[in-house]
C-alpha cells in the first residue's frame, strides 16, 4: 500500500514538473512524454548527487573514523591470537 501511494505520488511530481505549456497546442502526447523522461532523468541525478554527498559526508565523520579504526584494531588483535594458537 505505501509503496503505491509513494509510487502515485512520484508520477503526480513528475507530470508537475513537465508542465505542458496550454498555449501550445501542436505539442503531442509522445513530447509530453519524453519531456517527462528529462525531468525524471534530471531529477533522479539531483537526487544521486545529494545522497553521494549525504553517504561521503558520513564517512568523514569522527565517528566513523574512529569506528573503523576500533574494528581493524579488533581484528587484528583476534587474528594475532589466531595465528598465535
């Protein structure tokens, strides 16, 4: 059910954002759709290029560094005793 209401929303945003112009009368179904693809290729990019930089952001915080660090420390440790056994 979310998942059709999400999906019927994107096409409601998308037919929004391609707006036909109404003074345009000679513009026919099949530019209207493609002029639809543009913007959905657009705003799928817009949307790549924020979650690339959300996803960077996070991995360069203090936190995550340290977290890395604290798991190679780990298992380096667990397979010093490994090896050692």
């Amino acid at each position: 059910m979310k998942l059709l209401l999400a999906v019927s929303v994107l096409l409601a945003t998308v037919f929004v954002l391609a707006e036909a112009n109404p003074t345009d009368e000679t513009k026919t179904f099949k530019d209207h759709i493609e002029s639809v693809g543009t913007s959905i290729k657009q705003f799928a990019s817009k949307v790549g290029d924020k979650a690339k930089e959300v996803i960077k952001d996070i991995h360069e915080t203090e936190f995550a560094k340290k977290s890395r660090e604290w798991i190679s420390d780990t298992f380096q440790k667990i397979k010093g005793k490994i090896s050692s056994s």
